[in-house]
C-alpha cells in the first residue's frame, strides 16, 4: 500500500508539472512575440493560404472537367458528320 501511495503521489507531482509546462506553452501561443508564436502563426497562414490554393484549383479543375466534356461531345457529333459527308462523297463518286 505504502508502494502505491508513494507511486500515486509521484504521478500526481509529475502530473502538475505536464499542467505547468502545457500552461507555459500556451501562454507563449498568446504572447505573439515569441518564437514559437510567430512560428505558429506563419504556418496557420501558410495552412489558409495552401488551403485558398487548393480551393481555386478544384475550382479550375471543375471548369476544365465541363469543358473537356463539351468538347468530346462536339468531337463525336464532328466525327458523325464527317462520316454522313464521306458517305455521301462516296455515293456522288
């Protein structure tokens, strides 16, 4: 029992000191002129920029996906066409 108490009362202590260090580290989140608070804030306006990217090329590529589309269909009409004018070129022959 004397074991486990002591066991218990060595992680309650490291416990509060994880709180402690865990509340340093926010504070220096807070405090925008440290280090580690600049680093954070450039990497979150990287995140939203890359984020913006990524937004305009699903945008880009949907515009291209429809007009790829339209264009085969335009493609298979011509080839239709130009089949109807290569039968009729043949029966004029």
């Amino acid at each position: 029992v004397a074991a486990l108490q002591d066991e218990k009362n060595s992680l309650i202590s490291e416990n509060e000191m994880m709180n402690d260090r865990l509340e340093q580290l926010d504070d220096s989140l807070d405090d925008p002129n440290t280090v580690v608070a600049k680093k954070y804030f450039n990497a979150q306006l990287q995140l939203e920029q890359l984020q913006e990217e990524n937004f305009r090329l699903e945008a880009a590529k949907d515009d291209y996906r429809v007009h790829c589309e339209d264009l085969e269909k335009q493609l298979i009409e011509l080839q239709h066409r130009n089949n109807e004018l290569t039968s009729l070129a043949e029966e004029s022959r």
